[in-house]
C-alpha cells in the first residue's frame, strides 16, 4: 500500500519541484511570478527560509506536490500566516492540494499565527476558490483586474482569510 506523507522539503527535493513550478508558472493562469524562471531564481523564491517552511506531498516516492507557509508581513503582521501551492499538472484532481491545505492551516495553529491571508488568489481559479472555502477561508475582498490571464484576459485576485 502506498502511503502519501507530506514532509518538509529538503535541498534534494527541487529538481524534482522544479518540473511543476516551472509549468505552474509559465501556464500563466495562477501565479504572478515572471516567466524567465530558471531553476535557481525559482529555487529563492520557493524553498522558504525560517520562520517559515516549505513540505512536499510524497506518494510512493513521487512528489505530487509543494507548499510554502510562514508570515504574510514581518515585524508587526507576522502573526498573520501565508501559504502559496504547487501541485503537480498529473496529480491535479487527486486531494493533493485539499491534503496541503489541512496541513498548512494545522502548521499554522501549531505556530502559533492568528489567521491566515492568502493575498492573490486568481478569481477564475475555481478550484482553488472552492477548496479554500472548503477549508472555512472567506473572500475578505477582490482587487478587480489584478491579474493577466492568457486565457481570460484581466481578472480579479481575492484576498482570502482564515480566523485560526
């Protein structure tokens, strides 16, 4: 039986994140990050330093999938969390990211944090949309426009928030 474990992510795992960030980020439809990427610049921007951290979702030696959590502001917002995610193209539609998510807002009450604010959430996200409110997260508002889609234009990011 194989058993998905999420565990922190190590210096060895972003090779193997680097193949889902990369076409995450340049399908353009959920990320704000520039397209010139190379495996380095996306190293710095992923891998988290304390007091954060990033895991990975591991099935049967596979990566399915990465989280990023930690302060959404320093000094006086750090105790309101962030998290972003990275679930592999293959593994969408799986649970990977609702099994991310649980973990993250657990890491979070675990750390202490009093809520957690996603900042840009792209309005025509659905499925994420969805699966946050699942988890109890709130659009607390929605900056209209925010973001280039490739495929549907100008659209909104939501500012989402969980109470912890």
């Amino acid at each position: 039986m194989i058993t998905r474990t999420i565990r922190p992510a190590t210096d060895d795992d972003w090779p193997r994140i680097w193949p889902f960030f990369e076409a995450t980020v340049r399908a353009g439809e959920t990320y704000a990050y520039p397209l010139d990427l190379t495996l380095e610049t996306g190293r710095e921007l992923w891998m988290a330093d304390p007091p954060g951290a990033t895991v990975v979702l591991e099935d049967g030696g596979e990566l399915l999938g990465s989280a990023r959590m930690g302060p959404n502001r320093p000094g006086r917002g750090d105790h309101i969390g962030t998290a972003s995610f990275m679930v592999a193209p293959e593994a969408r539609g799986r649970g990977v990211g609702r099994a991310l998510g649980e973990y993250v807002v657990q890491w979070h009450r675990d750390q202490g944090y009093r809520g957690i604010q996603f900042n840009a959430v792209v309005e025509t996200n659905t499925a994420a949309v969805e699966l946050w409110h699942s988890l109890g997260f709130e659009i607390v508002g929605t900056v209209p426009g925010a973001f280039r889609s490739p495929t549907h234009g100008h659209v909104g990011l939501h500012v989402m928030y969980l109470a912890l």
